[in-house]
C-alpha cells in the first residue's frame, strides 16, 4: 500500500520532468500553453506533484501549504490579470509526511511553512497541465543551489515516483534578464550555444558535465548569472539517477521564449 495515498493495485511510476515555466504571460503564448498540455496528456495520471521552483529557496528545506493551499504572485509591473489568476489545487499532506520521511531518515533537515503557497514557477505550468486543479500539490523549497546536494535530495525523493507522484524542477533553461534586455532581440548568442550544449549533454547523460555547468558549458555565466533557474534542474535529475533511468531522457519541449530557452525535459 502507498505511503502517500491508499491503492489496491500499486500506481504506475511517474516520470520526473524538468520544465521551463516562462513568466505568467505564457499563458497568451499562441504556442506554449498547448505544448504543456499534450505532454501531461502523454503522462500517466499523477496521483500527486511534488514541486521544486526556481522562486523558493529555504533553508532549511521547507514544506509549503499542505490544507489550503494559496497562490504567490511573486512578479510585479505585470497586466491586473495576471494577479486574478486562481488554481485551486488540494492540498497534499500524506505525501508531505512521505518528503519528511525520506528526508528525514538521512538526516536532511525539513521545516514546515504552512502558509507558503505556489509561486508563478509552480502554477504557470500546472494550470495549462491540469488546468481542472483536482491534483494534490505541495510546493518545496530549494535549501540549496550546489547541483550535487540538489541530485541528492531528488535521489532521497526517487521513491515517491514508485507512489504515483510527479516530480517536476520548474525553472527556465537560459535566464538572463539583464543581458536579454541588451541584446536587443532575437535570441541571444549565448542562449542558443548554452541550449545546445545542455541538449547534448542531456542526451549524453553526461551528470558531470551538468553540474559542472558553469565552468563546462559555453557563455554558462551568461545564460545564468544566478544558477537558480537551472538548479531545480539537479532534483529531477536524481530522481531519475537512482532509478536507473538517465539513458530514458527525453527534450518535450525545446525553442526559445523572447531569447530565453524553453527546453523542458523528461526522465523516465
């Protein structure tokens, strides 16, 4: 029987999945919105998602809402309709006794922030996925930005997919704001020599090589001057690495965004 929810037949492992999430006016892109969904269309049902964004880090390690669980607009300068945005998701508290065993029993440090709901990094993505919110959800943070601390933490997590539970790191493959708004558009040089190189490193398997993004990869300081839009990318990675299964990697989604790479990724 399932640690996070009851059974008679035990569910079908989920994938983990590393995705772009954008910015809240994804959800007027005349392309991307449908791209999330045929691919959660192609997924097993999820019995719960477990999700890291780019938009918390904690530490230690928290657990978001698990009863009600509310919505951080956590942007600003944008259109009054962003902000009316709603996704009523459950919440998901056996699988947030599920996270505290597996963590725990390591000796991974976990708190509790009950009021913390989803920021945009979560529930862009989910309500173009599954836009009907009848999922339960927990949102947990990023304690860390070192890629290996981060493989481990997705590594203790890996069971959970055994559970029926998704696993999703939210970030974005290439993000520089800054660089981006001097670029003066187009996509930049160093977005598409940086989404190349993680492309074939994905394919390769090559784990080194990607937490060695910065030093390894062409303009990696560039497309990310701050690792944190990438680091959720390590948690989806070492769920995947402890099953075994970094051979079955696949790019769903690829392209740019205003210049800024959109690859989004599933393992397993």
């Amino acid at each position: 029987m399932s640690a996070v929810i009851e059974e008679r037949t035990a569910p079908e492992r989920m994938p983990a999945l590393y995705l772009s999430h954008g910015a809240p006016p994804l959800a007027d892109d005349p392309v991307w919105p449908g791209q999330l969904a045929a691919w959660s269309a192609d997924l097993p049902r999820p019995k719960a998602i477990l999700v890291v964004s780019a938009h918390w880090e904690e530490a230690p390690l928290a657990l978001g809402a698990v009863e009600t669980v509310p919505l951080v607009y956590d942007f600003w300068g944008f259109p009054e309709h962003y902000y009316r945005v709603t996704y009523g998701a459950p919440g998901a508290p056996e699988l947030a006794e599920a996270v505290r065993k597996l963590l725990r029993a390591p000796g991974t440090p976990v708190q509790d922030v009950p009021d913390r709901g989803l920021d945009h990094g979560a529930y862009v993505p989910l309500v173009e996925m599954y836009p009907g919110a009848d999922i339960p959800v927990l949102q947990v943070s990023m304690p860390t930005l070192d890629p290996q601390k981060l493989l481990e933490i997705g590594r203790k997590l890996a069971p959970l997919r055994d559970e029926g539970v998704l696993i999703i790191g939210s970030g974005f493959f290439t993000h520089n704001l800054a660089a981006l708004r001097q670029a003066g558009g187009g996509v930049p040089g160093w977005s598409a020599e940086f989404d190349d190189w993680g492309h074939r490193a994905l394919e390769a398997g090559d784990v080194d090589a990607l937490v060695g993004f910065i030093r390894k990869s062409p303009a990696g300081r560039l497309a990310h001057p701050r690792t944190e839009h990438f680091a959720p990318l390590f948690v989806a990675l070492g769920a995947a690495d402890a099953s075994g299964e970094l051979d079955a990697q696949k790019s769903v989604i690829d392209g740019f965004w205003m210049g800024l790479a959109k690859r989004s990724v599933q393992f397993g």
